[in-house]
C-alpha cells in the first residue's frame, strides 16, 4: 500500500512538471534571427586626426561586405573578419568638434546607427619655455658641479684624517 502511495505521488508531481513545461513553452516567443544589426566605433570620443576602428554585424549577413557613412569621416566598406564586419578610418585633422552620426547600411537591407564624438583639440608642438635647471643648457655646468661636489668630499675626508691623528696622540 505504502509503495502505491508514493508512485501516485510522484506520478501527480510529473504531471504538474509536465504541464508547467508545456505553458512555459507555449508562452515563450522564440528568439528571432536578424535581431543581432549593430555598429560601435572605438575609441569614442576620438581626437580629429586620429585614427577610430568600426566593428559591426549585419546579423547573419558578415560574410558580405557593408557600407558605414559619417559626416565625422566620410564613407568606409567594412569586411569581413572573424563573424564581425571591421574597418578603420582617420578622422581628418581639421574636423569640427562634435557628435556626428555613424550609419550602417548591409547588403540585406539592415541598418544601425551610433554616434562619434570628435573632440579638436589643441596640441602642442613642444614643451613650454619654463628655464633649463642646474644641469641643462648651459656648456659644462655639468661637469662643473661634478668637480665641485668631488671637491668638497675630498676636503670633508682630509679634516677627518687630519682630526683622526691628533686624538691618537701619546696618552700620559
């Protein structure tokens, strides 16, 4: 009796298993295909003049060349590169600083869009005119300060050797 107990009970278990199984899987939409469109441009923001990668899908369609168009950088043909689209572009040097949009267009008709901040600034062509130091610059200041410091050494241990003979004088 004890063992028909317990079958019905796992019996009824299973069956309440099974039929929250079979909702969930009536419920659950599947996942589509072509819902993975993307484009990321790196490094963003990007300095005008410097050179910015692209890498994008066009979900199941990176064995095909895609097209990716900006005003930051005009038009560039990414290929295909591992199961991504990749491509790298130079921003010019005389670009505007701001946000510009980044389109992507593949060949199946799919599109994505980001956007690219260019930033413009300033660099300088050397270092600020901020004087020389003690070392720098001048001919054998150097050289000058190394005598000089081999000097006041050699003057420092002739005191201790000439202080050292008086003390070990005859003691009475």
């Amino acid at each position: 009796m004890r063992g028909l107990v317990s079958h019905r009970a796992l019996s009824a278990v299973l069956s309440v298993l099974g039929l929250v199984a079979a909702f969930v899987l009536m419920t659950v939409t599947p996942a589509r295909a072509g819902q993975n469109v993307f484009v990321e441009v790196t490094p963003n923001p990007a300095q005008a003049g410097s050179r910015v990668s692209i890498r994008a899908s066009c979900d199941n369609n990176n064995d095909r060349q895609a097209q990716v168009n900006s005003d930051a950088f005009g038009r560039v043909m990414l290929r295909p590169d591992n199961g991504f689209l990749t491509g790298a572009v130079t921003i010019p040097g005389n670009k505007q600083p701001g946000d510009y949009p980044v389109d992507l267009r593949c060949s199946n008709g799919n599109t994505a869009s980001t956007q690219l901040t260019v930033l413009n600034m300033a660099q300088p062509s050397k270092g600020p005119a901020t004087g020389g130091g003690g070392t720098a610059g001048g001919r054998g200041s150097g050289s000058l300060l190394l005598v000089g410091g081999l000097a006041a050494v050699a003057v420092v241990a002739g005191f201790g050797a000439v202080g050292s003979r008086r003390r070990a004088g005859p003691r009475v």
